[in-house]
C-alpha cells in the first residue's frame, strides 16, 4: 500500500473509529509519524489518563491497552 493510502486509512479510522483516540497514535498505527518507545509509551499514558478523567476503571483502560491494572496505574504515575 502506498502513503496516500495509509493517509487515508488513518483518516477513515480517525473519523469512524467508535472510541476516540489520539491522532499521533492512529499516524504511528499505520506508519506515518515514527516514535520512540518512550515517546509512545507517554502517548498511551496521555490517552490513559484522558479515559481515566471520562470515569473509566484501571481495569478497563488495561484492557484496551493489553495490560494490567497495576501497569496501567505505575505508566499514569510515571508520566505524571
């Protein structure tokens, strides 16, 4: 697939994606913003931190993440 394509994906699932999500995440999905672990791991945490604010559970944001509940609580904390 082409970059104009992936553009277009990541546009299509920026747009019609039922859960809301940062836009630098769905640009790293689909290879057209490159990060460093660290600074995707800060990303997530942000997006952590913005579904714990909407009143979601540790357990919930862990799911979604494919991590514990502890992981998800020890990755807010550390990009506090």
């Amino acid at each position: 697939m082409d970059d104009l394509n992936y553009n277009y994906m990541a546009l299509l699932e920026a747009i019609l994606s039922p859960q809301e999500l940062l836009p630098d995440l769905i640009l790293n999905k689909y290879g057209l913003l490159q990060l460093t672990p660290k600074e995707l791991r800060e990303l997530e945490a942000m997006e952590m931190k913005r579904l714990y604010q909407q009143k979601w559970t540790y357990r919930q944001i862990a799911k979604r993440f494919g991590m514990s509940d502890s992981g998800v609580y020890r990755r807010m904390k550390r990009f506090g």
